[in-house]
C-alpha cells in the first residue's frame, strides 16, 4: 500500500512538473499579471462601472451593503446633529409648545431608523419631517436625491452583472484534445465545439491563435508570437448554424505553422493554439466571445472524434455528448511534408500520355536484292 501511494505520489510530481504554462486556461480566463505600471490605480476610479462589473461577487456584494448602510449612517449623524441643534432632544427638556425640526428623534438610533426611512421611501409615518426648520426640509431632499442615484447604481451594476454575456460563454464548450488526422484527402487539426443552449449565437466566427516564442531573422526574440490559424467548417468560418456539435478544421498546407511538426515531434514543440468564437447572442443581442487553448500534449495525432448525432426512430436528431471529446484511432501520415510528398509522386505518374491510334508493326527483313 506504502508502495503504491509512493508511485501515485510520485507521479503526480511528475506530471506537474511537465505541465506547462498557458496564457488562457481551458474555460478561458488569461493567466496574465501586469507589473510596474507606471499609471495610478486612479484611472480605475474614473471608469467606475467597469471596474465594478469586473469584481467578483464577493466584493461586489460588499460594497453594495457598505454603500446602502454607509450611507444610512451617515445622513443618521446628520439628522441627529440637526436635531442637536435644534434642541429637539429629550435631554434638552423642550417644552410643550416646542415644534421639532423631525418628530419623535430621540437619540441616535431613532435618527437612524428616520435615515433609513427616508432614503427607502417606507414612510411609516410615526417621524416625519416638520416645516419649521429648512435644514432639515434641505437635508431630506438630498437624501432622497443621493439615494435615488445609489439605488440605481448599484441595482443597475447587480443587473448587468448577471445579465452579461459572459455568463452565456460558459453553455459553449470545446473538445478537451484537438486531434490532427486526414479529411478530404488532406491532413487537419480538427477540434469540436458545441452549444449546450437551443437558443443560437447569430453571426458566429470562429477563428484560432498559435503563441509561441519565435527569434526573428535580426536576433529579437519575440515571446507570445501570435500566428493566425483559419478554421472552416463545411459552410465556412462565418454565419455558423449553431444548433449542433460542429467540427471545425485547419487544413495544414505549406502556409500552415504545423506543416513542419510531424507526429513523433509535436511533443517537443513549445506552442499555445487559442481559439475563439464570437456571436451575438439571439436572447439579448449582446455580443459573446468564448476562449479555449490546446498545448501539445493535448494534440492528438492519427485520431478523429467518434460520432456524436445520431436520429432517432420517431425522426429527431439526438446529441450524445458522452461521445463529445472520445477520439478513434485511424490511419494518418506521420507528417504533412510527407503527404505532400506522396502526392506529387502520385501526379508524376499521370504525366504520361498515350496514343490510341500508335499501331506497333514489326518489319521483317529479306536477303533478296535486285542489280
């Protein structure tokens, strides 16, 4: 048992060892820290709606209670300063003809109960504001104004945090591996992607990123190089229909980054293939872009992806997504320069040309000659 444990053990170190750095993880989300920025953390403050839409929940959360109690007590200490100064507190002795600036303040946790009152518009009725000081008729409307604006601000911000189409993003997903094999007669990178919603992304796009660390012919080294990668389906890489599990495809041609990179070498390769999907979402016409990366060691050659849509006895089409990221073995060429290859061989053969009309007629020859 100590054995076994050790090798799991073990293992596990070595496999987090090998495991290499990516820029965007699997659902997305870049692995990215910024340093000695010369800007001050002010510039954050002026786009303030960003930078609150940006904060995860539990920040968010509390500043959202801070900004209503916050703002609670205070204007509480200032309806208690009024009513200090006006001496409408019991500890003052005011007579009974004396009129209060607010009715039925008795210290500072009625000033509060008042504070809160105003700004929530409850209104129960029992204090209220008197017209005998314009302090007090002054400060009321400015609570109500500055709650107005809070109450917007931050409902609004609690809205657009759980209506923003990121959140859409995380019902597409992606096949875990990207798998490299032939398809119509030529060697691509396919990778699977599925919408997990009935409703349909209009407009999709799909496209793809190679990072890699790339030297340039005058010495600079350039890390995170980025390389386009062209994806297609059938139809196209534009105005996906979206409704079904697409398999999309880079075909490796000699303008392709991967046409020099071989089935025993792709291991050793120090790259980062990002792939995106935009689309404008149909619900709220909102516009989502969704993420994923492959390393080499999540590419798969000599494999394709088993079949995932199948019909039914009663005429419906059914996606089986047990069946989404399982990949065949099949027959592919180790290396794309090797297909190529095979392929010229194959038209010089077909350079020849026959004549049907050349008849071979033998001539045989005599010994009889005339003087």
């Amino acid at each position: 048992m100590f054995n076994y444990l050790r090798k799991r053990f073990t293992s596990h170190i070595r496999e987090r060892s090998r495991r290499r750095a990516r820029l965007v993880s699997k659902d997305g989300r870049c692995n990215i820290e910024f340093g000695n920025v010369e800007q001050s953390r002010f510039v954050f403050l002026i786009d303030i709606w960003t930078t609150i839409l940006d904060l995860r929940w539990r920040y968010k959360m509390t500043i959202f209670i801070s900004a209503f109690l916050g703002s609670w007590f205070l204007f509480g200490l200032l309806w208690y300063v009024v009513a200090y100064i006006h001496k409408d507190l019991p500890e003052f002795n005011p007579s009974i003809n004396h009129t209060p600036c607010v009715e039925n303040i008795n210290g500072l946790t009625s000033a509060f109960l008042f504070s809160l009152e105003t700004q929530v518009t409850i209104g129960y009725g029992f204090r209220c504001v008197t017209e005998q000081c314009a302090t007090a008729i002054f400060l009321l409307i400015f609570q109500s104004i500055l709650g107005v604006i809070i109450n917007s601000f931050m409902c609004g911000a609690i809205l657009a945090k759980i209506s923003r189409s990121k959140n859409r993003a995380k019902t597409i997903t992606f096949s875990k591996n990207a798998v490299i094999s032939k398809r119509g007669g030529k060697l691509c990178l396919l990778i699977r992607v599925a919408n997990l919603r009935k409703s349909l992304l209009i407009g999709s796009h799909i496209y793809g990123k190679l990072l890699k660390t790339t030297i340039t012919p005058e010495g600079e080294t350039i890390i995170l190089d980025q390389v386009n990668i062209e994806f297609v389906v059938d139809a196209g890489n534009e105005n996906l229909f979206f409704i079904s599990p697409l398999t999309i495809y880079h075909i490796i041609d000699k303008n392709s980054p991967f046409f020099h990179m071989a089935a025993e070498t792709i291991l050793q390769q120090d790259f980062e293939l990002v792939v995106f999907l935009d689309g404008t979402v149909e619900a709220t016409s909102a516009t989502c872009q969704v993420r994923t990366s492959y390393i080499p060691e999540e590419v798969l050659w000599g494999y394709r992806f088993a079949p995932i849509v199948s019909k039914t006895k009663e005429g419906k089409y059914r996606v089986d997504f047990q069946n989404f990221s399982k990949t065949v073995a099949v027959e592919t060429p180790h290396c794309a320069f090797c297909l190529c290859n095979e392929k010229e061989a194959k038209a010089k053969e077909k350079k020849g040309y026959d004549n049907p009309g050349f008849v071979l007629s033998e001539i045989s020859e005599t010994s009889d000659t005339k003087m």
